[in-house]
C-alpha cells in the first residue's frame, strides 16, 4: 500500500473526530478510533516538521538559442 | 555644363551610402511583415504608412536589447539611419533604437482585449476554479532567473514543504515571452499538478505586456488545474490576473494563496487531538469514580467488570497525553463543541454503570452494619423487618451486625410521633 498522503491523513483524522463527535461509538471502538487519531496526528506533525521540498525543473529558459544565419545580409 | 566623369555603380551607391549614413532620422510607421521566428542575425520587415513602405533590417541584439515584442500592426517610432546594400542596389533603415509609439495606444488595445474577454465570459466568477485546500503538486511558472522564482520557493517551503514543486521556466518580457508563456502554462497543465503558480517580478507596463497578451489569457483559461497569477506591483491589472482563477499581488502572495501554512495545520492538529480527548475526559472521571464505588461493594462476582474497567482507564491514561501537551491546545471553539458531543458518549455507560453499583449495595449491606448499623429480621420468615407492623410482641427476630447475629425477643412496638422514622426504627431495635 502506498505510503498515505497528508490530505489523506488529515481526511481520516477528521473521520475519526467526527465519529467519536457522534456518540454512536461502542466504549471499546471509541477507544480504538481514539488511539488510532493520536498516532495519526504524531504521523502527520512528524511529517509537517521533517518533509522537505521536492523542486522538479521540467522547463528551462526556452529562449531557444539561434541558428546563424547563412545567406547574406543586406548591409 | 560640362559633362562629369561618369562614376561607377559601386562608386555611385557608395556616394549614396555615405550620405544616408551621415544624415541620422527619427520615424513613425506601421510595422508590417515581421515574422518572429528567424534564423538571421536580423529581423527584416517594413515600416509604413498610408502611401509608402520602407524596408527595416532590425538586429537582433538591437531587439533584445529594446525587450519590445513586435507585432505586424503596432506603430512604432524608430531611430537611425538608411544605408544601402551595393549588391543589390537596396535600401533599408538600420534601426539603433526604437519604442512603441504613443503607450496611450498600447493601454487602449488591453483595454480593448480585455472587454473583448469579459464579454466571452473568460472573466466569469462562476467559471473560475476553487483551489484545493493541500495540494500535492504545485507548477511554478516564471523566469529562471530573478527574484520571483526564489520568492516563491522559499515561500512553499517555509509553509507546506509536503507539495511537490514542478518548475517551468520562460520568458516573461519582451519578445518570445508571450510565446513562452502559452508553451510553459500547455506543458505545466500536462503534468496534471493540483495548482499552477504564473508570476513575475513588477515591471513596467511594456514589460507586463505578454501578460496581457490573448494568446496567454486563453491559454490560462485552458489550463484543467487552477491558475493563480502573482505579477507584481503594476497598479494596472493584467489581462493574466482578469482571467487567472485567483489573482495575487507578488509572486511571494501567490504562493502564500495556494498553501497553509505549516504552523496553521500543526495548529489543527492540536485542535483534533483535543477534540479526541474530550469526550473521554468527563468519561475517565466517571470511571474512576464508579471503579471506587465497585470496589467498596465488595463486587465478587462483578470482579471481571473491575478488570475490565481498570484496563480500560491504564488505556485511558496511556492514550491521553500529559497536561503539558494538552495546554498547547487552544481551540475554544471545538472544544464547546465537543463537551457537547462529551457528554454524549457519557451518558450510556454512565447509566448502566450506575444501575450496576446500586444493585451491589442492595446486594451487600455488610458496609453498611460495619459502620454500626443493624438489620432485623422476623427469625421464622427471615424478612426484613421494616415496620412495627410486622412483628408484634413476644415475636422472635434476629437482629443482625457486622460480626454476627443476635436472638432476641420483642418487649413492645410504639409508634413514632414528632420523631423521625430513622430515629424510632433505632430506638425499636435497641
């Protein structure tokens, strides 16, 4: 399974949050979704305070460097 | 007159050639048959008017050096001289500069471009796109070198260094830049990032130019991901910020649009782990205190309910973090909202837990005869003697303490009056 994406942590973080919001909960599940939202939140602060920016450059200066000319010029 | 030593062409053109070289002109003309794309040192093409053209040889470093995109249509004033090309016996106009005449003109056209878009609904709001709140991929558009670019990726890392960066480099003044736009805004849009970032540094309204170029607002509206478009600190807007989804001031606001920032999310964080932890927060007191009243009812065969609960609080007391962690938390908000939602996943268990507990004490009134207290018993029934109404003189009944019972006889009954009926019970039974 790929690794989970932020936005995908954060999403079932909130799942959690509003499940547990909803009283529907068994005591035992309650607490499962509980300590599974605490790992998720030290996951997701580890990942905010270690990722580090991935910089791809698919374009470079696209002045396309010139072909001299070959006929003559006029002056 | 006599007649003069005739000249040779070479020498005759070369006359001609040093006097147009001498004599330096300043022109205003229509630029016609200019092709962009050239592989000569020189662009050439012809300036005119309603009744003449003239040809112009335009260098290619005198072009770069203007930064001033032309345009088959645009009037320009250019400076320099005429000279003539011997081999062929033609004249052109060497241009050493040369600007756009009359900007009025110029504003007039992007004024003009820019209703043309409005009125075909480019600049629509219902047609612009939202920006995703974490995106994953972030294309960045605008010129390899300059302060823009840096802007913007110190920017992204200091806020979301999660997002993947796409850089794609162009041109952003002069000419070739609008050209480099479109191809970078098609490219970009092909690797299919959440957002794309089009920016520059400010400049004047010439070198925003290519910013409201046609061809680059149709290529925005084309793109499938949102564009936010951050060209700096010209008052004037560009036709790029009318028909981007969401326009920034500087490229450094750009960037600070399509992220959060790191220290809001953590703030989140903190805000869901609170809001983890209320509802059980009221829960683990309820706990503790009904896990007290259990042990005191002597539970016997409730013990497994006990072991239950005790490791479900060491669970509690595991999984909730330290006071310390939890007064970084600050949300007030969620947290009225979750006391709410606290309360609720109490109540259930509370009750049953509750019921549970009486149970035991009507179970076990040990507790209660080792605090000096004593139940009476009719000796032949073994009920519960509670009233002078069961038991009349000369009855036998038990009477029962916390170390054992005692048999004994009934003298008399009597009824309470201004006493209590605790008190009088005591006096019965004494």
């Amino acid at each position: 399974m790929a690794e989970q994406t932020f936005a995908e942590g954060i999403a079932e973080l909130e799942a959690i949050v509003h499940s547990l919001e909803s009283g529907n909960l068994e005591l035992e599940d309650s607490l499962t979704s509980y300590e599974r939202g605490v790992t998720l939140i030290k996951e997701l602060q580890t990942k905010l305070e270690t990722a580090q920016q991935k910089v791809t450059t698919l374009l470079g200066d696209v002045d396309p460097a010139p072909v001299e000319g070959e006929e003559e010029l006029m002056v | 007159m006599a007649e003069a030593v005739a000249l040779t062409v070479s020498a005759a053109l070369h006359l001609a050639k040093d006097a147009l070289r001498a004599r330096p002109l300043h022109i205003v003309g229509e630029v016609t048959g200019f092709k962009p794309h050239t592989t000569y040192r020189a662009y050439y093409f012809q300036l005119k008017d309603e009744d003449s053209v003239m040809e112009v040889t335009l260098w290619k470093n005198v072009f770069a050096e203007m930064g001033v995109e032309l345009k088959d249509g645009m009037i320009i004033e250019v400076s320099g001289h005429f000279d003539v090309y011997p081999a062929k016996g033609s004249m052109s106009f060497i241009p050493r500069h040369y600007k756009v005449a009359g900007e009025g003109d110029l504003r007039a056209q992007v004024a003009a471009l820019a209703n043309k878009l409005r009125d075909e609904g480019l600049m629509d709001a219902t047609r612009k796109k939202e920006l995703p709140w974490l995106p994953e991929r972030i294309a960045v558009i605008t010129s390899p070198n300059g302060a823009a670019i840096h802007d913007v990726l110190r920017t992204l890392a200091r806020r979301y260094p999660l997002a993947d960066v796409l850089f794609f480099g162009t041109l952003v003044e002069g000419h070739g830049a609008a050209s480099g736009i479109v191809r970078a805004l098609q490219t970009a849009d092909r690797y299919g990032p959440d957002v794309i970032l089009l920016v520059r540094g400010g400049g004047s309204f010439e070198d925003l130019l290519p910013f409201s170029d046609e061809e680059v607002a149709r290529a925005i509206v084309a793109c499938g991901a949102p564009v936010v478009s951050g060209v700096g600190h010209e008052p004037d807007y560009s036709i790029a910020d009318m028909v981007a989804d969401v326009r920034a001031s500087t490229p450094t606001a750009a960037a600070e649009t399509v992220v959060p920032a790191r220290d809001e999310l953590l703030g989140i964080l903190a805000g869901h782990l609170q809001q983890l932890i209320i509802p059980f927060d009221q829960y683990n007191l309820r706990v503790d205190a009904l896990q007290q009243r259990l042990e005191q009812a002597l539970p016997g065969k409730l013990e497994a309910d006990v072991v239950r609960i005790e490791s479900m609080r060491m669970r509690l007391e595991q999984a909730i973090p330290t006071r310390l962690e939890r007064d970084e938390m600050t949300l007030a908000n969620l947290r009225l909202r979750f006391i709410t939602a606290g309360a609720r996943l109490v109540t259930e268990p509370q009750i049953a837990l509750t019921h549970r507990g009486a149970q035991l004490e009507a179970l076990s009134p040990l507790k209660v005869l080792s605090r000096g207290y004593a139940a009476v018993f009719d000796s032949k029934t073994h009920r519960v003697i509670d009233s002078i109404q069961k038991v009349k003189a000369h009855d036998q009944v038990t009477v029962q303490v916390a170390d054992g019972s005692i048999f004994t006889l009934v003298e008399r009954t009597e009824e309470a009056e201004m006493a209590t009926r605790d008190n009088s019970d005591k006096n019965q039974k004494e």
